[in-house]
C-alpha cells in the first residue's frame, strides 16, 4: 500500500523524465467516507486493471467513517491499489494530486466516482472509444438511480428534462463531439497542458476544465458505448446543498470565462426572484401568481411522469425539481453576490 501527501509534489504541468507508454491507463477515485461504497468498487476494478495493466489510486480526503481502514487492507493485498492522501479534500484537488504523483507514466487517466455505479466492461469501452476516436476526453452520459423513496423520486426528476434541462450528459445522447460531459477518460498530456482542475472548484470543476480544454483546441467525445449510474441524495437538506453547490460552481465559471449561460441554465436563474418576490403577497396576491404558476408546472410534470411513465415517484419528482430549482437558483445569485462584495471590497 502507499499513501503520499502533496508537499513535495511536481507542478503539474511539468515536463515529465519519460514517456508514457500509449496504451498505459490508470483509475483515479477521489473519495470522502464513502466506506459503504469503496471496498465493492474497487472489487468490481481489480479485474480490469490487471486487463489493462491499470493502476487504481484512491485519492481519499480525510475519511473518517472507515474508508481509509478498507483501502489499506485492499492495497495490501493488491498492488495495483494505492491509497493517496488530499488534504484539500475536494475533488478537483483529488484528481490534480494523482496525475502529479503517478501521471509520468500513462497516457491516459479514468476518472471514477466512488458514489456511482459503472459496467463491467466500463474502463475497455472507454479506452476502445479513445483509440477509435482519437478524443483527447472521452465523456459519459449519467443515468441516475434511487433506491429509497425520495431517492427514486429525486432519480425520477433528474432523468427528466424537468430536472436536467435536456442536457445531453442527462439524456444519453448517441455518440457526437461535445463541449461538455461527465468526465470518464482523458489524456494525462491535455489535461497537464491546460492546468488540471481549478481547485477554488467544490462543484462544476468539470465544466470548467472542459472549457478551457475546448479553448485550446482538444477534442471532447460524448460516447454511447457506455454509461454511468449516478445515487442521488437521500434527503431534501442534502439535494438542496449539492444543488447550492452546483449553482456557485456554474455562476464562478461563467464569471471566470465570461461566458453566457445557456437557455436550459437561464431559465431556472428566475426562480430564487420568483420565490423571493411571493414575499409581496402582503402588498398584492398578484405577487403570487408567478411562483404558483412555477410551483403548478413542477407538479404537473411530475403527474405527467407518472402518468405517461406509469412511475409512482412521478409526483413526488415534481417537489425534487423545486428543490434543485430553487436550490441551484440560490447558489447561482449567492455566488454573484459574494463576487460583487468582493470586487467593492477590494477597491
């Protein structure tokens, strides 16, 4: 087993002493007391890594629920597990790590999610896809699943363009050059040319790297040889603060790129000043209208869904919506405030 911290660590662009051999790949996990998750992952990897000829880094954050205990007593097993410590704990700063410790000797790196389901066959058809294309990241679309019933319905919601806005990473499109996926493959040489994540990143750090990635002229492979499965939140509070998250890391990319959001990201913005303005009733019920017009939509889409799909969890996938909804609105406008405080603070 060898776990490394990042005091001594190359910068991560730096040239490397040797070339990696073309066809070397290694498994990048970043973790966080994911105990309940990690031991059956890795099981499911050992076997494709000796296929491949992979090595699994564990990049584990500070776990305190037992995950740590679990992947030393694999590694010591199994010498193609090591265990990396990330004291920045979030996941961009995961990734980085790896690819600076052990990045020299591949070509390519797969980034898994230790919260997610994969195939079997997940890390071939990613690496099949790469030879066949010739992508310099090969990107998945996410199917997500729940297992208890706010999960189910919140699963419900995101696998609907009520929850993903018709995003093709959400809708398993077929298989098209993208600016944008949920990172599976990619080359160690682009992502050490472009700087790795941006690690100030908790959440979007993917969409962010991929800009910059497009940028400067690397291709991006949306595949429809594979998929991932995604677990959703048990629990309204942990919905509302991933979705909090998710709209920060959108509003810091687009401030950082100066990039307009899309339509399918505009449109929930309105819903933070919609909410906010029903405290108006006071003055006129007209006040309102807008957030029950916005309230209705959401519950009839989720009756529709339950309807149409014959889904059970229909109607209650329209109450996960409004909490990504307003959840992800609120993150978004929160970032634009700090922002601005920071800007005037600093003249």
């Amino acid at each position: 087993m060898t776990s490394q911290a990042q005091t001594d660590a190359e910068p991560l662009h730096a040239e490397t002493s040797r070339a990696a051999p073309a066809e070397r790949c290694m498994v990048v996990i970043p973790c966080l007391n994911e105990a309940a998750h990690i031991g059956d992952l890795l099981a499911q990897l050992i076997g494709p890594a000796d296929r491949l000829d992979m090595l699994i880094v564990v990049a584990d954050g500070g776990s305190t629920d037992g995950t740590r205990r679990i992947v030393e007593e694999i590694a010591a097993l199994e010498p193609r597990v090591v265990l990396l410590d990330n004291p920045r704990k979030v996941q961009a700063a995961a990734v980085n790590l790896a690819v600076i410790r052990y990045g020299e000797a591949f070509a390519r790196f797969i980034r898994i999610d230790a919260h997610g389901g994969y195939p079997d066959d997940y890390c071939e058809k990613l690496i099949e896809e790469a030879d066949a294309t010739g992508a310099d990241s090969v990107v998945v679309s996410m199917l997500t699943q729940g297992f208890c019933p706010f999960q189910r319905a919140t699963a419900t919601a995101q696998n609907s363009k009520l929850g993903n806005g018709g995003s093709p990473h959400r809708e398993g499109a077929k298989g098209h050059w993208t600016d944008h996926g949920h990172h599976a493959l990619m080359s160690v040489a682009a992502f050490r040319d472009v700087g790795g994540y941006d690690e100030s990143f908790s959440h979007n750090e993917d969409a962010e790297l991929d800009f910059r990635l497009r940028a400067t002229g690397y291709r991006i492979w949306m595949t429809d040889k594979t998929v991932m499965t995604y677990y959703p939140r048990a629990s309204v509070a942990g919905l509302f603060r991933q979705y909090l998250g998710y709209g920060r890391g959108r509003a810091k990319n687009i401030l950082k790129h100066r990039a307009m959001p899309k339509l399918r990201q505009m449109v929930p913005l309105m819903v933070l000043p919609v909410v906010a303005g029903a405290l108006l009733a006071v003055i006129n019920l007209s006040a309102l209208i807008p957030m029950g017009l916005w309230v209705a939509a959401c519950l009839g889409y989720g009756v529709w869904l339950a309807l149409a799909e014959r889904n059970p969890y229909g109607p209650l996938a329209g109450v996960s919506a409004m909490v990504m909804h307003l959840a992800w609105s609120a993150g978004f406008w929160l970032q634009l405030a700090l922002s601005w405080t920071r800007r005037v603070a600093a003249r």
